[in-house]
C-alpha cells in the first residue's frame, strides 16, 4: 500500500525528472526544463509548472509468495511514445 511508481518522463515536453525528488514532501521536479513538479502522493499531479497532464502512474502488482513487485502496466500517456497510440489501436 505505501510502494508507487510513475514515469520520470515530464508530461510537458518530455524533459527527463531523474531523481529531481523531494522526500520531505514527496514531490518530483521541479523539471529542469520548465518548472514542473508533480505530487507522487496525489496520483502525480501537477502541483506547479507548465505540464497540464499528471506524471503516470505505473500499475505494481504484488507476487505474494515471494514479496516481489512487478510493473504490470501504465496509467495515463507517456509523453513522446508511439506505444501510447498502438494500445489504443489507433496506430497500424
Ligand atoms: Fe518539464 Fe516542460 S518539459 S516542465
């Protein structure tokens, strides 16, 4: 329940986060690029900067029997991958 992962791909242009990480306030950015910073503990929104859409999330699945986590998949459009298109089936 207290273990999240997001993309670290900023949704304004798509400038790389890293490890721009706030633990005290469990915020990612500011993106160096133009300002954005995202609320890993608010489902990653944009809490200031140019970004109008939220950091996605990335959907964990828990292996019990080992205490293994796996991603499984993504929340929302990360920025500048084709990917994005294909599984929505608009791509050929
Ligand atoms: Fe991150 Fe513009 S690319 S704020």
């Amino acid at each position: 329940g207290d273990v999240v992962a997001f993309s670290n791909i900023c949704t304004h242009m798509g400038c790389p986060l890293g490890t721009i990480y706030s633990p005290e306030h469990k915020l990612l950015g500011p993106c160096l690029c133009h300002f954005t910073t995202f609320d890993l503990t608010n489902r990653g929104i944009v809490v200031i900067g140019q970004a109008t859409e939220d950091l996605p999330q990335i959907q964990l699945e828990l292996e019990d029997s080992t205490g293994d986590i796996y991603a499984t998949g993504v929340m929302g459009l990360v920025y500048g991958h084709r990917s994005n298109l294909d599984a929505l089936g608009a791509v050929e």
